[in-house]
C-alpha cells in the first residue's frame, strides 16, 4: 500500500531529515513509527501525503508512483488519505458536525449522504451527541476524536496519524489507538508516528525506528 | 464497523456534477451569509465601491442632461446674410420669401439699411458722429434662422456656403461659435467621464481585490485543512469569488440609490433654473437598461477584483 524505495529528504536549508530509506507497508497492515523529535517520523508522514516532495527516490502509494504525479492531481490523490494531526486542525467557526462534514463536501456528496456519513463516522468515535457542539467546548480528547471522524468520513484505504496522542494522558491515548486498531481490523492501512513507547509496544503492531533519518532496524523496513 | 470502509467512496459522473452545482450554489449562499454575519464591515465595503460606481454613472448624467437640455434650446446658429448695397427692397423680400420656403430655415428676417442705422445709432453710441454721415453705409441683411432640429455644425457650414454663392450676396456670416464651444465642452466632459471612470473601476477592482486578501489570510488555517483533506483550488477559490462577486453586485445597489438620492436633490433647483428660462426642463434618471449597466459593471468588477486576489494568495497558502 505504501512503499517507500531509497528515498532522501533534503529541506533547502541543507538538512538532511530524511537518508535512503527503504520500506513497505502492505495492504491492510498497521505500523507505528517512532523515534526522538527529529529524527524524521513527521517529513516521513508529510512525504506520503505530498506535503513535500522526496529529493531522491521513489515512493509507491496504492500502487501510485508519487513522483509521477503532478501538483493539480494532488487534491484527489488526498482524498484516499485520511490524516490526522497531533493538534487535531479543527476549524473553530463551525460546529463539530460541520467539520466531520468538511471532506464529504470537498469530494461533492449530496446532502442527506452527508449527513448519514457524518453521523456514522461520529458514532464510531462516541462523539454522536456532540454533533452540534462547538470545537472550542470539548476536551481534548474529544477534540482528537472529532479530528479521527473526520479523517475516516470518507472511507479513505489509508491513515497516517501524526503523534496523535502527544497531547493526551496515558487512558485517552490509549482509546485512541484502541480506535486505530479497530479500523485496522476492518482493513484500513495505518501509519501511525508516535514516540509513546510504553504505549505502542503493548500493541503487537510492528515499530519502524528512526534515528536521525535513517532506519534503526532496517530488517524490519518490510512489515510482515 | 462494517467492511466496506477498505473502499475509497467515488462519487459517479453524473453525481459528481451534480455535486459541482450544488458547490457552486454552496459558495453562493455562504459568501453571503458571511456579509450578513460581518454587517458593518461588508456595508463600509460596498458603500466605498458604491460611491466609486456612483460618482461616474452620476457624471454621465449630468452629461446626458446637458446634453438634452442643449438641444432643446435655440440652437443660436444664426446666419446673417449681407446683400449687395443698393439691392431694391422689393429683391430682398422676394429672395427672403425664396429662403423662407427651405426646408432647413426656421424663419428669415429682413434688416433694411434704414433699420439697421437706426439700431446701431442706438446701441453704439455715435449718434451724433453717425448723423454726419451723407449715405447710409449699411447694407440690406436677411438674418436666417436655421431649423433648430439641425445641430451637427458640419450641416450648417455646408449651408452658409451654400447661402454665400448665391447671387446678390456679399457675404454671409454665421454666428456660431457658442454653439461650437458648448460641443467642445461636452466633448472634454465626456472625456473625463471616460477617465474617471477608468481609475475608479480600479479603484474597485483594489478596493475588492484587499478585502478578499484579507479575508483569505483570516481563513489561512481554514483553507490549510481544506487542502490537507483533498479540496482542489477551485473549490476553496469559489467561495472568495463569489465573495467578490456580491460585493461588487450589492456595491452596485448603493451606487444606483445614491445616484437617485443625489437626482432627488437636485431636481428642485434645476427646475426653478429652468422655470427662469421659460423652460419645463426636468432632469432625467437612470433608465433601466443605466441601471442594468451598473450592476453588471459592479459585479464583474467585484468578480475580477476577487480573481486577482485569489489567483495571488491561495496558490501561496499550502499546508506544512
């Protein structure tokens, strides 16, 4: 689903985030990436979703060669993506339902399918009666569930979640990932960037390490 | 939970451009509600583009009536017909009445040398020194009237050389400078028109152009996410454009109202004016097709203003 070929990341000011890396990530498989702040986990993640171009190498997604693909396709390219930030970018002037709804507009769902789906994505977060509540009322918690509902709305094939839980005490996060895993389950690609240790490894889903922008283990490069 | 969440959800042609129309009427409704939402600002907005509109059609009416006004006075082209001296009285009123018959002469008057010496003794003040005289110098002149319905200067030359090759004239000599000064000074007015208008169309096409600036750097983050989750250009664009577009259309609106608030104004000193020249002369509106012209000005000024700005900055805003 995503694979990565020798890919470097050189950012104009000469930093060298990312170095040759190698990796795959199949069809319905689950990885967490980890590693200290800046070792690369967040240039990675802004790669895969084209935020940034490699300097070197290829990168495959959904059987997508990205380097073959222009800056106009990117928009639809997005929209098999579902991303989720550490601080969740909700849109504070619109009510919770209407930010769940965002993707499903943009990709040009009519109304009543709109909100079937927003309902439905809302209720598998357990945010369902919060529907009509603003942003800025909720807990953070709930604020990075709202941003998981509306990351998963449209049914992407893949999720890229960036230190999802880095604001969250150790039980929310832990929901959270329990979230991921069952989207998972279902046969959704996910790649998570975390550097919650004492977290992921009791998750039994395989851990890409980095290090200063290179692979720790590049054995495990090819999840399972 | 169900399965079919491993498959992205496409919409199908035929949806999808429904979902176009139904974006577009989005983007409408939207961009107004946020004039609605942000009353003071969005007023202040469009009165500025309102009097910029306001002040060149306002202008142009003016422009209009003088024009209006111009053609239903005497034109003032007046030809005076020297004859030659000596020509019996009976000639000169046979050659009058022949002038009489033209189609473009109003009317013709006939000074004798008699009457001529008369009124010139009177408002020249050489009565005395003129009484010495043993001849009369003066020759018999037909003052003509043109038909006031002709006003292009060019037809009047036309016919006062037509007038000096006849026989037993002297010469004859027309009397419209004024007229040609009051069609110079409505060609320079109308020249200005063009060139007010001009720089406060820009004005406009700025005035939109900042505002929706603004505005997309107040949505920054708005449109980061909207990016990040797949929207194309065009459709985070739509909404600022037709932004633009409202701005521009309802500018219009005030712009018209002033202008008929302005007419309003001045309706009653212009007609005690033309009530002093034995006039009924009332000043005229905007027509309907003036109006339509306003609007449609307005809005694709608002429209283009809008482009300009979004074109620049929303290409710049990307998610990092």
């Amino acid at each position: 689903m995503i694979l990565f070929q020798n890919v470097s990341k050189r950012y104009p000011t000469g930093q060298e985030a990312l170095s040759n890396i190698s990796l795959e990530l199949g069809d319905g498989e689950m990885a967490f990436l980890t590693g200290h702040s800046g070792a690369g986990k967040s240039t990675l993640l802004k790669l895969t979703a084209l935020i940034e171009r490699p300097s070197r190498g290829q990168i495959v997604v959904n059987r997508k060669n990205l380097n073959n693909l222009g800056s106009r396709r990117i928009p639809y390219y997005r929209r098999n993506l579902g991303i989720i930030f550490q601080d969740h970018h909700l849109l504070y002037d619109r009510t919770v339902f209407d930010n769940v709804a965002l993707p499903l507009v943009i990709a040009g769902f009519r109304h009543r399918e709109i909100g079937r789906r927003v309902r439905a994505a809302l209720d598998k977060v357990g945010l369902l009666h919060k529907e009509k509540a603003e942003p800025i009322t909720l807990s953070t918690g709930e604020q990075q569930r709202v941003g998981i509902a509306r990351a998963v709305v449209t049914k992407p094939p893949i999720l890229l979640a960036d230190e999802p839980t880095g604001n969250l005490d150790p039980t929310l996060s832990r929901e959270i990932m329990n979230l991921f895993l069952e989207f998972n389950r279902v046969g959704v690609s996910i790649l998570v960037a975390s550097h919650d240790l004492g977290l992921i490894s009791t998750l039994g889903k395989p851990m890409i390490q980095l290090n200063e922008g290179r692979l720790e283990n590049p054995d495990q490069g090819t999840m399972a | 939970m169900n399965t079919e969440i491993t498959q992205p959800v496409k919409p199908e042609l035929h949806s999808r451009l429904v979902a176009w129309a139904v974006s577009h009427a989005r983007a409408f409704f939207f961009s107004l509600g946020k004039l609605y939402r942000a009353p003071l600002s969005s007023f202040m907005t469009m009165a500025v583009i309102g009097i910029a509109l306001a002040l060149p059609s306002g202008l142009y009416l003016i422009l209009k009536n003088m024009e209006l006004a111009a053609g239903g006075w005497d034109t003032g082209a007046r030809v005076s017909l020297f004859l030659k001296p000596g020509m019996p009285s009976k000639d000169q009123r046979a050659l009058a009445n022949q002038l009489r018959e033209r189609a473009e002469i109003e009317r013709v008057t006939v000074i004798t040398p008699d009457q001529a010496l008369k009124e010139f003794k009177q408002s020249s003040g050489f009565g005395e020194a003129l009484n010495a005289l043993d001849d009369n110098p003066l020759p018999p002149v037909l003052v003509i009237y043109p038909d006031p319905g002709m006003t292009d200067p060019k037809a009047i030359e036309v016919m006062v050389e037509n007038l000096r090759r006849m026989n037993n004239v002297e010469d004859a000599v027309l009397d419209m400078r004024w007229l040609q000064r009051l069609q110079a000074i409505l060609a320079t007015a109308k020249r200005t028109v063009i060139v007010v208008s001009g720089m406060l169309a820009l004005a406009v096409i700025l005035v939109v152009g900042n505002t929706i600036r603004l505005d997309i750097q107040n949505r920054r983050q708005e449109i980061e996410v909207a990016k990040l989750i797949g929207a194309t250009d065009a459709f985070i664009r739509r909404p600022f454009l037709y932004g633009g577009i409202w701005y521009g259309l309802l500018g219009a609106f005030i712009g018209i109202i002033l202008v008929e608030a302005s007419l309003g104004l001045l309706q009653g000193p212009v007609q005690r004016l033309a009530g002093l020249y034995e006039s009924n002369y009332s000043l005229l509106g905007l027509s309907g097709v003036n109006g339509l012209w306003i609007l449609c000005t307005g809005t694709l000024l608002g429209w283009f203003g809008s482009w300009i700005a979004v074109g620049r900055h929303i290409r710049d805003i990307e998610p990092s």
